[in-house]
C-alpha cells in the first residue's frame, strides 16, 4: 500500500511501498482540530527458516485547519527488528545507497553494526501567498538504540515548496536540506538520488505541466559525506 502516514525522503524513498498492515484512527468531530494516531506492521523481509524482517510505526499528531492555513504535527518511533534477516539490506553498501556501519559476526556473515530505534519529529504547514500554494517541512530524526556514536544517529529535513502540479499549467518550485548523519536511518530505503545515509546536502527541482497527466521535471542534487568513511571494520567497503 502507499505510504499513508506523515514522511519524508530522508526516511523513505519515494520509490518504496510497504508491505504488510495497518490501524489508524483521526477524529472527525471538528472542521478544524482533528488528531489521530496510526499504527503498522511491514514486513521488510520474509524468511522461511529464520524470523522475518519487521518495522513497527507508531505515530501521533494532529491536523489543524484555521482559515487558509493548514499544520500538520506528528511524533513517530519506529522499530526495526531482525534487519539483519534482510539480506538485501545488508547489501545496501556505500556504492549501492546504504553508508550503515556493518560488521562480520562471529559466524562469518555481514550484519548491521547498531540497531535502528527511531525517534521522529514531523511537521507541514500549508498556506498561500497570493494564491499561490505555499508548503513547508520539517523532519527530525534521532537513533535512540544502544550503542549508537552520538556523532552518527541524527538526521534532519528542511523543505519548501512553491506551486503546485494538479493540471496544465502548473509551475512548481522545491528545495530541500538534509543532513543525514551514518546511522541515524536505514540508508537503503531512504532518497537514493540523495544517497542514503552519511549525507548532507541540497536538492532543487523544477516542475511544470505542460498537458493534464504530463509532468516534465529537471532536479539537481548537491550532496557530501557528513564525515569521512570509516573503512577500516567495515567489510562492505574494503578494497
């Protein structure tokens, strides 16, 4: 199903749909405050002789209309359990996307280093100017799992976005930040344009609609390691 709770590209490429179930309640009693919560279990991974790779979301916010503004405010925490059940996840290396710390365990496989207990603050608010559709983001990201360096388990997302693309005619404008420490996400899921994890950097993207159902978009990204790559321990990126 598609991504029906509060996201962003620093946690989710836009090219990935989850697997799996889903609760979700908002209170429908007022035009203008409407909280909720969601909840969902996605399979990551399934395994016929081992355990299957799990995310677990739990998120809660509120909707808030008052005139022509729109905010939207959420907390989240997701569980990753058994990433290293996922053998397509360990592959995600630096030259694939991914740029997690892995080890070699004790029986020779290649695992995930730290565990991925994510604390999310997530907010939008949407408004205009001069009628023109004006919307904004915020994310913030924190591994809160055992062991994780305090200089790798932060990610944060800034974005704006100027005009829409419904229909012929439209002409949009968007830019993002992020920063996006080695740890902090799940980096084969995330913007692979981006890069995955251990990035900081810029995206800027045009869009105009020159037909209904024709969108034509060019997009430039300027991206850099957060820090320097740590090879040596890491047995994705030797040689």
């Amino acid at each position: 199903f598609k991504k029906n709770f509060y996201h962003t590209d620093i946690m989710w490429d836009p090219d990935v749909n989850p697997e799996g179930a889903y609760e979700a309640y908002q209170y429908r009693g007022s035009d203008i405050f409407r909280p909720f919560v969601y909840l969902s279990q996605m399979v990551v991974n399934e395994n016929n002789t081992a355990p299957d790779a799990m995310l677990y979301i739990t998120q809660a916010g509120y909707d808030w209309k008052s005139g022509p503004l729109d905010w939207a405010l959420a907390g989240s925490y997701y569980s990753w359990s058994n990433l290293n059940g996922s053998k397509w996840l360990h592959e995600g290396e630096y030259k694939k996307g991914g740029g997690n710390t892995f080890i070699t365990n004790s029986a020779g496989d290649i695992v995930y280093k730290y565990q991925y207990k994510l604390l999310e603050l997530i907010s939008f608010l949407k408004f205009k100017v001069w009628q023109i559709p004006v919307r904004l983001g915020f994310d913030y990201i924190l591994n809160t799992a055992q062991g994780v360096p305090s200089n790798q388990d932060t990610a944060v997302y800034a974005a704006f976005k100027i005009g829409q693309d419904k229909e012929k005619g439209d002409f949009s404008f968007y830019y993002k930040y992020a920063y996006i420490e080695q740890n902090a996400v799940v980096g084969s899921l995330n913007d692979q344009d981006f890069y995955g994890a251990n990035r900081k950097g810029h995206k800027v993207a045009v869009t105009y609609m020159p037909f209904n159902r024709t969108i034509v978009r060019a997009a430039f990204f300027y991206t850099d390691p957060v820090t320097l790559w740590q090879k040596e321990g890491n047995p994705l990126w030797e040689g």
